[in-house]
C-alpha cells in the first residue's frame, strides 16, 4: 500500500512539473513568471533574425504573441515560420521568461532552452479559382475597350 502511495505520488509530482503554460496566463501575472522556467507551445510567425549567439523569432499561441531567444544549435530544427502561403512550425519550447530582458533592450520574452518541433510547417499553393480568372479577363476587357474608346473621342473631338 505504502508503495502506492510513492508511486501515486512520483506520477502527480512528475505532471505537475512538465505542466506547460499559457502565453495568457504568463502575461496575467508576468511577475510571478519572470525569471522562472516555462513550457510553452505554438507556432513560429514572422521572420528569423540573425543575432549574436542564436536567432530571434516570434510565438503565437493563440491570439497572443511573444518573441524567443534560441540559441544557434536549437535554431537549425526550425524549418518554416508562418508567412503569406506558409504554415510555421509548432513547437514546444521550454526557457526562461523575461518580464524585462536586459540583454534585448527590455522587451519579454523567452531564452529559449530545449526546442522541440511537434509538427512540421509547410508551404501552400496559391490556386485562383476560375470564376475569379475569368472576371479578371472580362475586366481588363472592358477596360481595354473603354481605353480606346476615350482615345480615340479625345483625338477627334467627338
């Protein structure tokens, strides 16, 4: 019974620890967060900037945003970031939170210290559909003729 209840309780401790965050719930109450260990996943967005030591890219998760510091040998496991007609990455990462990063100006964000990319971006065709197609051609048509039909008025005073 005793033996259990160990086990019982390694399991609930072991949860709790790898428990990952909200963007939300780090930024409702950035004090208590600020610099502890946080889990979090989303999808990279935006571009990559190249800075002394590691990159700098942006999370979403949700409707909220924040910026992470990714050392260069965590930054090479990241293939895209949502851009137009690209799905980014979603990863999992696990850093420190910065209420005020002193090294980035005083701007939070993460320093990032495992990297671990749950499911691959990738990137979209863009397909017009036909009726859109075909109102383009009628259009330019139309603007073709009224064109040469305000030309040629001007020309001959009519």
């Amino acid at each position: 019974m005793r033996l259990i209840l160990i086990i019982l309780l390694f399991l609930l401790n072991i949860n709790a620890i790898s428990c990952a965050h909200t963007l939300k719930e780090i930024f409702r109450d950035k004090d208590y967060f600020d610099k502890k260990i946080v889990t979090i996943e989303g999808e990279l967005v935006g571009d990559i900037i190249k800075k002394q030591g590691g990159v700098i890219v942006n999370l979403k998760e949700g409707h909220q945003f924040i910026g992470l510091y990714i050392p260069y040998s965590l930054a090479s496991k990241i293939n895209y970031t949502r851009k137009y007609l690209t799905i980014g990455d979603r990863v999992r990462i696990k850093g420190i939170f910065n209420k005020e990063c002193p090294l980035h100006f005083g701007e939070q964000d993460i320093h990032v210290q495992e990297l671990e990319v749950i499911k691959k971006g990738k990137k979209l065709k863009e397909t017009v559909v036909f009726p859109k197609k075909i109102t383009a051609l009628l259009l330019s048509i139309i603007t073709l003729i009224l064109g040469v039909f305000y030309l040629t008025t001007k020309r001959y005073g009519r």
